[in-house]
C-alpha cells in the first residue's frame, strides 16, 4: 500500500513544516519545500508561480473537467503557541501544516502509480498563501506596493486566473477537537465576515479645569459597546452572527478628555444578504452613540471572507468513500455550520467547492496548545481516504450538478456588499 510506504517522509516533512510556521505571503521556506519534494517526485513538473508564494500545478490537462486540490501554506499568529517562530509569532495551530503533507502525498501516489491517467478529470494542485485574515498592517504594505490587491490568498489568486480553468474545488482542514478514533467531518458550512473599523472623534480638553466643553471619544465608544451587547437580542440565532468590538488603539491620558477612540469589529454572518442588514445595524448604533454625546464617527468597511456553502453534491462521493472506508470509524456530517470562516468561501462563488476536514490534533485550534496527536491517521489513513473519493469521483460527476461565476462577478458582489 502506497501511503505507509510514504509516511516517515510525510512524518518528517510535518514536522518540518510545524517547527518552521510563516505567516501568510511570506511562505517562503515551506514554498521551497513543496517545490523541492514536487520536483523530486517527478523532475518533468512544470510549476506555476503566483503572488508570492503560491504554486499550482496539473497532473493533466487534456480531460474536459478539472480539479483543484487546494492547500495553505500559512500559519497563525500566536506568538504564546508551544511552538511558535520566536521572531514572527507564526505558529501553526491551524493545521495548515497537514493540509501540504496531505497534498504532497496525494501528489506522489498519483505521480509513482500514474492512476490519474484513468481518471476522466484533470487534477491542478494549488498551493495558496495567506488563508488565515492577521498581519494585515503588512498586507496593506504590500497592497501599497501593488504586490497584491487582497489580504485573502485565494481571492488574489482568484483575481491572478489561477483558478480560471478549474471546475471544482477540494480543501482540507483539521478540526478544533480531540476525537478517540479515527474522524472525519462533511458539510460544515462556514461563516462569512466584514471587517469594520468605527473611528470616534470627540473634542480634546483638560479633564479637571474644563471637562465641559470637551466630547469624550472614550465614552462614546463605551456607549457604542453597550449599544451592541443590547443589539445581540435583536439578530437572528439562526445566522451565526458574531461581533467582537475591541479598542483598536489608545492614545489617552486621565488629565486630557480623549478627543480619538476608533473601535474595530469583525462581523460573521452564514449570509451576505444578513450581513448587510446587521452591518446597517452597527453603523446606526455608532451614529448614534457618537450624536448622544455631541461627538461624531467616521465608518469603514472591509470585506473578509465571504460565508462557505459546501457543495452537497460533491459530498455524496466523500460520503460513498467513508462507507466503504474501514479505516476511519467516525463521521461528523450533521454539525451544519461553524461561525469560523475561510478564504475558501469566496473560491466557493467561482465554482463548487468542499472542505473535508479531519481529527487527529489535540489542543484549542489557534490556542497556544494545539499539536498532531495521531500522526498514522493525519498522514498515512486520511491522504489514502482522499484518494478514495477521487475513485468514487472518477466516472461519476455529473458536471450539469456544477456552477461557475467568474472573478469579475465575484468582484461586483465584493462591492455592492460593501458600498
Ligand atoms: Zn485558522
Ligand atoms: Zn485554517
């Protein structure tokens, strides 16, 4: 069996990527690693650069239909994380790390068994950077520069046409719990989020001799605060919606009545649609929070992620594989939704698009504990699993099932629900 065969090189290959975690667009040595291990799998690869660090590259091209199989390179900022980069705080408790090992394993079981050739779809994998939405003073730095126009990687990616030829997607991803067998998850939908930032401006006066005439930015912001936590009562249990204001910086001193207080949130919610509503309900809270105190506001508004809708379809044939799968024992297929969110939403209005995730960690997913505890099933058992449903898929896609939308569409939808 190929995949023990392969697993002390994908043991050691995790580890390296573990101990060496690089924020988003800066992936350069775990790009030099998956080119390298690329290339020695198979020394007539042609390999496609994009943005930074990103790379893509087919199995074949000549079949009608084409898949990607999606991994990021990137890891979280947690600088308190066990094993965190002592310099950039990037950390991988994300488990981004096991979606390349995964990648790359499926990459040379194709490439050493050629059983690709008999498949009747292409196969492009694509290494994207920059999933996890952090770093975004440097993001901006290099939007500045023109390097790239989104802090996402797979929205850049998207703009760049690297998924212009693609007519499916597969993602993977770690699941944030410990399980005591062998898991497996499907269908999870994702939220989606707006970036908001509420920049308050009052008017600046000494505190004790003239508190009178100044308008206490902080104090609106206080307002502002308990305007949301009323708020909650009015949005819908069934949207997910999250918000999670925090004082983006303070510049205060107790003798100076605060004259600027600027408050950032993100924004979840399991539709666009709602999003907008709810984030019409948020700037009148800040209107009127500043107006109530004689102060005024000043609202901006960022797209995140757009909300992931999991393509049913595509996962009858997860499905079919897990039930002829003795491997892996345990199936999660009925959690619906999680308020967390991904890049993989917005590959996801390009075309249908699945994230199968996998146990096999311990410790809080972004927490300063999470690590792989099951190595055999992370990295020998669920690459094999993924095979699988590439042999369930292999004859039987109904492509009249699939949807595509172009970037520029994906690009008027950005704006009208930012406008
Ligand atoms: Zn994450
Ligand atoms: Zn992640």
């Amino acid at each position: 069996m190929f995949f023990d065969k392969q697993f002390a090189e994908m043991q050691k290959i995790a580890n390296q990527i573990f101990e060496n975690p690089e924020l988003g667009y800066k992936e350069w040595k775990t790009k030099t690693l998956v080119e390298e291990f690329l290339k020695s799998k198979n020394n007539q690869i042609e390999l496609n650069y994009f943005s930074t660090t990103g790379i893509k590259t087919y199995l074949s091209k000549d079949k009608p239909v084409t898949m990607a199989f999606i991994a990021e390179l990137d890891a979280v900022y947690a600088p308190t994380h066990f094993c965190a980069d002592k310099e950039t705080g990037a950390a991988h408790n994300c488990g981004h790390f096991t979606q390349i090992t995964t990648a790359l394993s499926l990459y040379a079981y194709l490439i050493e068994t050629e059983v690709y050739k008999n498949y009747d779809f292409n196969i492009a994998f694509v290494f994207v950077p920059a999933e996890e939405y952090l770093d975004l003073d440097y993001r901006e730095n290099l939007r500045k520069e023109g390097t790239v126009t989104y802090y996402g990687g797979k929205p850049e990616a998207m703009k760049l046409g690297v998924f212009d030829d693609i007519d499916f997607g597969i993602c993977v991803h770690a699941i944030g719990e410990t399980f005591d067998e062998p898991t497996i998850e499907i269908g999870c939908d994702l939220a989606g989020f707006l970036y908001k930032r509420y920049h308050f401006e009052g008017k600046a006066t000494h505190a004790g001799f003239d508190p009178f005439s100044g308008v206490n930015a902080y104090s609106i912001s206080t307002l502002f605060n308990v305007g949301l936590g009323l708020l909650r009562q009015q949005v819908r249990d069934d949207q997910l919606v999250r918000f999670n204001p925090i004082i983006m910086n303070s510049d205060m001193s107790t003798n100076v009545i605060p004259n600027r207080v600027t408050v950032g949130t993100d924004l979840r919610t399991k539709t666009t649609a709602y999003m907008q509503e709810t984030a019409k309900k948020l700037d009148l809270a800040a209107e009127h929070s500043a107006a109530a105190l004689s102060g005024s506001v000043e609202i901006e508004t960022q797209m995140g992620y757009l909300p992931f809708v999991q393509d049913e379809y595509l996962n009858t044939f997860v499905k079919k594989a897990f039930d002829k799968n003795e491997e892996i024992t345990g199936l999660i297929d009925d959690r619906g939704g999680i308020a967390a969110a991904g890049d993989i939403g917005d590959l996801a209005f390009l075309f249908p698009c699945i994230q199968i995730s996998y146990g096999g960690f311990t410790g809080a997913i972004h927490g300063d504990d999470f690590r792989m505890i099951d190595d055999r099933f992370v990295l020998e058992q669920f690459p094999r699993f993924v095979s699988q449903v590439f042999e369930e898929m292999n004859g039987h896609l109904d492509t009249s099932k699939f949807y595509k939308r172009n970037y520029k569409e994906y690009e008027q939808l950005i704006e009208s629900i930012i406008k």
